[in-house]
C-alpha cells in the first residue's frame, strides 16, 4: 500500500490575524514602554519621589521640573515614574491571582457539573452583583488599606468573571469528542480538565484577562484617589491626581500628567485585548 | 507452504489460546426518563488475536452501547451494565473498581473513534497527543514517549512523521488524523482494539487505505479487533466472523463468509438485499420496511417481528439464538429460519 503524501494547510496563522490592524503592536509597544519605564524608575526620575521642597511648591513645568511641582514641592515627573510601578504592580499581580484562581475554579466547575457546579455558579452570581469598584471598595475597607490588601481585594473582584468565562468554555469543550478520546485513553480527570480542557479555553481567558488588566489599574487608581489606595506619602497614580485636584485650577499640570499616564496604559491594554481577541477568533474580517 | 495456509495455522495457534476479549450475557441498560430499558440483551462474543469480528447494526441497535460498556465508558447515572461479564486480556471488568477499569483503558484496550476531525485535541501537537498515553501507562520519560510515538507515526506510515512530530491536528486532512488517531490507540500495544465505525467519515479511496492498513497492524501486533460498522462492504474485506444485532438483540452470528453465503436471519436477508451491489441486474434497492422503533416501543420476544415478513405466532415468544444443524459456529436468533432448535 503506497502511503498519500502529506498536504500541510497554511491558513492564516494568529500572528498573521492579529497584527493585520496594527492596533496590537501599538498595544504592546506602548505597554512595553510603560513597563520599561516601571522597571528603570530609579535612573530614569530626576528626583527622589518623596524628596520634599517647600520652596519650590506648585512650580508650572519649567526644564528643571518638566511636569512641575507639587503642593510639597516634590517632582511630578518622578512622582508620575514611580507611580506607575505602583500602578503596573497592582494590576499585574491582581489580574494574575484573579485569572488562576477564577479561572481554575471555573474549570473545576464546569467539569464536573453537579452540586458542586451549582454551589459555585450560586456564589458567583452574588459576587457579580456587585459592582467592580464597590466591591473593592467593601474589601478594603474590611481590611485595611496596604499594598498586600489592596492586590487581594482587587483580585477577589476578578474572580467570579473568570470563573463564569472558564466555566462556559469548560461546558462547551468537554462535550467534544476528544475529551471522549482521552477518556477511552485511561486518562483520569485531572489530567483531561488541565491538559487538554485548559489549553483549549486558554485563548478567552488571556483576551479577557488583558481587559482586566485595565480594569485593575483602574479600580487601584480610584481606590487611592478616594484615599483607599496603598497609603502616602508612596506615590501612585490616583494618589498624585487626588493631590492635584484641591488645586486644579491654580496647577492642572498636577492631575493631569498622571492621568495621561493612566490613559496611555488603558489604551495600551485595551489595543492588546482587541488583537489578541482577533487573533483568537478565525472569523475575523479580512 | 503457501501464506493462506501460514495465516490458517496461525489462526488456529491463536484460537487454542484464551480469548483476548470475552463478553459474555452483557445486558446493558439505559434510562429514558424515568425508566431503565434494556438496550443491550445477553450478548455474548469473544474474539481471539488476530481474528476481526464484525458488530453490524443499523443505528440505534446497540453496537455503539456494547463497545462502551466494554471500555467501561457508559455515561454515569444514564447507562449502565445490569449483567454478564466482560474479560479483557484475561482480567476481569465488570466488578473492577473504577481506577483498575482506567488503568485498562488505553493500556491493554484501545479504541478508535468515528470522527477523526474532532477526536484529536486540536490545540496540543500531535507527538504529545501520541506519546501521551505512554507517558500516563507506562510512566515514560518524555523523550523516551516522543521517539516511541515517532515510532508509531512511521508504523501507521505517515509521511515525513519526524517533521511533523510537531505539527498540529488541523495541518492534517482527515485520512492522515484517523491514522493519528490509530497510532495514540496502539501506544502501549492494547491486545484488543475496539473499532468504532473507524472509516464512516472518510471517502472512499482513503476509507481502502485506512483498512488495509488496520488490517495490516492487526497482523503485525496480534491485535484482536471489534470492528463496529453498518458498511457491509467494510464487513466482507476485512472481518472474519460477523455479528449482527438488532434492537440489542444477537440476531445473527457466522464467520465472514458463510454470512455471505447465506444470510439466514430475516433481518441479515434485508440488509444484504437493501445493499447495491455490482453484480446484481436489479435498478432497485429493496429498503427494510418501516422503521427501527425505540426502546421503549421494540416488541418483547424476537424484536424484529413488527417488521418482518416471515412472523408467526411463536414470534411473541423471544427466540434462542441457536446454531443451524448443519453449521454449528452459524448462529441465528429466529424461530422460522432456525426451527430445528428445542
């Protein structure tokens, strides 16, 4: 018997899909950026944050202060680098506890169905209800605002979300034939749910998960503009808008260069969630 | 000494032997609702190494529930085996706890499935999806699983299998994945192979390609084989005996080809008679009257009386399956067609 030759089929590959539009590459360029600044505050800020200078208080941009100065005369430009480690931090670490747990849960949950999975979907559904930013809110308030309480209040609020998306994929995927495969493989379930359910639904989660990653600096940044956030003098993000917003109108350049920061990362964010989504997804347009 | 009479001599080493695979009275139910029906009905087989028995059924007649309850698949709480005994490779099934059940599967009992589009993992590179049964079974070190699976790629003959150890389901066409899927099947070298419609979805050359190479494999490694087919073609290439069933039943059991020969049940004669065949003059295909009905309707005693032309009145009364006199290993389960029975 003469064996047919092998024919491989070149669709068009994610990568291909995903940097059709361009939006991911800015995406990741600027996020990339913003990380690099992060990881390089120390060399790259002028100043010490929290380095005070009362003489030199509410100075407009000039070249010795390029954001300013602010009610203390600390510098806006190093207190806006350093933040944004505060700021990436958070998110980064919120959005990884929020997305393992959420969506380990979720899997665990659609897999095996039953009580488990109503008890679970019961409890999800309470969290949902509230909304992001209250829930944080509760937790931090419950327990005490520092930086370890804030990443876990931020990362509870992630977790019912990615539970409910980890769990639709998880029902959707073990109805297919090869979970009937690895079955009649011997394999056991631990194996199926995390070596073959998991990689299969892992496109969503990391789309989703990008977008909450926005969310999460979000939710930070207005925790510490409400004064929830990790405590002064640490510079962060929300934190230096709420400084300059007792005197927006004599020192704008306060509020505003921290916000410009915090747009930048959301558009970032955002950008790399809409290419990975198109990468993801097969039926995008052409 | 010619090759045929090899292989017959082999066959006959093989049959002295004990079974690689033996069923005997499964009875296997299933709920509807709220009710348990029994869709599979005291059916006994065995099959030795390297001999194919052919389970032949159209839909819904419980071919597809006997290979699960024999690979311990049955969905819990909806299926479930009520008597009988099944022994794969010597080791007994039915009774064993569920972790000595897996430890069986995919080790010492392989199965292919229907659909080779969907039954690989389309996200993870097909030397992991091979190897990894090797890694589960047999405690394989990864390295040691991926040139055992390179191995198997080259059995089942796919081409060029070194470059495309790592290469995904979807950069293969239909033909090549069920030779995947066979390959995964065979890793630790499973004594019986259970056949599940194994060619329905591919077209017809490759379907050629697929069997002989099954047929070639099932040579090599000594594998026991239970083909489950509706392709009567498929039945007369490659299997050695033949049973069919209908509405769970056994109707009918003979080697390959005196079921050809002379199909004796009313529901064989139909089915071979509802086949178009290249030898036959007729234009017209003579389809089996109504329909199969469902569990909860199919009559008791012989449950292919409401379709059949021959019934009489004995037919409410279940017939045995008993063996014609003049061929004790061709079994028929009818009271007109085998009345030389008690």
């Amino acid at each position: 018997m003469n064996a047919p030759r092998a024919v491989v089929v070149a669709a068009p590959s994610a990568w291909q899909r995903a940097t059709r539009s361009g939006g991911l590459a800015i995406g990741l360029a600027l996020a990339l950026a913003m990380v690099l600044v992060a990881l390089a505050a120390p060399w790259l800020a002028p100043y010490d944050p929290n380095a005070q200078d009362v003489l030199l208080k509410l100075e407009p941009p000039s070249a010795a202060h390029p954001f300013g100065t602010d009610d203390f005369g600390r510098d806006v430009l190093s207190r806006v680098i350093y933040g944004s480690r505060i700021s990436l931090f958070v998110g980064a670490i919120a959005t990884l506890a929020g997305v393992l747990a959420g969506t380990l849960i979720g899997v665990v949950s659609g897999y095996f169905g039953g009580l488990v999975d109503r008890t679970i979907t019961a409890l999800t559904d309470v969290l949902l209800s509230f909304p992001q930013l209250i829930m944080g809110l509760i937790l931090v308030a419950v327990l005490g605002a520092s930086l370890t309480n804030l990443i876990l209040a931020i990362a509870i609020t992630a977790v019912p979300a990615f539970v409910r998306v980890a769990r639709a994929s998880t029902l959707a995927m073990k109805e297919r034939d090869f979970v009937d495969a690895c079955r009649s493989l011997g394999f056991g379930d631990p194996r199926i749910m995390f070596m073959h359910v998991l990689p299969n639904i892992v496109d969503e989660v990391v789309v989703m998960g990008s977008l909450w990653f926005a969310a999460a600096i979000r939710t930070e940044s207005t925790l510490a503009f409400i004064g929830l956030g990790v405590p002064p003098p640490t510079a962060t993000w929300g934190g230096i808008i709420r400084d300059g917003f007792d005197n927006l109108l004599d020192a704008p350049w306060l509020s505003i260069f921290p916000s410009i920061g915090l747009l930048a990362i959301m558009i970032a964010l955002n950008l790399i969630g809409d290419g990975l989504r198109d990468a993801t997804d097969p039926r995008t347009p052409q | 000494m010619s090759v045929a009479t090899a292989r017959s001599e082999a066959r006959a080493d093989d049959a002295a032997e004990s079974p690689a695979l033996v069923v005997e009275g499964l009875t296997t139910s299933i709920r509807i609702e709220r009710h348990w029906f029994d869709a599979v009905r005291d059916v006994s087989f065995d099959v030795h190494r390297r001999e194919t028995l052919a389970l032949v059924g159209e839909s819904g007649c419980g071919k597809s529930l006997t290979a699960l309850s024999v690979m311990g698949l049955l969905p819990a709480g909806v299926g479930r085996v009520t008597r009988g005994r099944i022994v794969v490779d010597g080791v007994e099934m039915t009774g064993a706890s569920d972790a000595q059940v897996q430890a069986m599967r995919g080790d010492r009992i392989g199965m292919v499935f229907q659909e080779p589009m969907t039954s690989l993992n389309p996200v993870l590179p097909v030397g992991y999806q091979i190897a990894e049964s090797l890694v589960e079974h047999r405690g394989m070190g990864n390295r040691e699983a991926r040139l055992r699976a390179l191995e198997l790629m080259e059995l089942v003959r796919i081409p060029a299998a070194a470059e495309r150890l790592d290469a995904y389901p979807h950069q293969f066409s239909g033909g090549m994945r069920q030779r995947v899927m066979i390959a995964i099947a065979l890793a630790c070298a499973p004594k019986v192979l259970i056949a599940d419609e194994p060619t329905t979805a591919l077209d017809v050359t490759i379907q050629a390609q697929v069997l002989a190479l099954l047929a070639d494999l099932q040579r090599r490694e000594g594998l026991a084989v239970l083909l489950i087919t509706h392709n009567l073609g498929v039945v007369a290439s490659v299997a050695d005996r033949v049973m069919v069933m209908y509405g769970g039943d056994v109707v009918e059991t003979a080697p390959v080809d005196e079921f050809f020969r002379r199909p004796t049940h009313p529901y064989s004669e139909a089915l071979l008679a509802a086949m178009p065949r290249v030898d036959r003059s007729s234009d017209s295909l003579a389809p089996i009257p109504g329909q199969v009905p469902g569990l909860p309707e199919l009559p008791s005693g012989c449950r292919f009386q409401s379709r059949c032309a021959l019934r009489v009145a004995r037919c409410a009364e279940r017939p045995p399956l008993a063996a014609l006199a003049d061929a004790p290993t061709h079994g028929v389960r009818c009271w007109v067609r085998a009345p030389e029975t008690p």
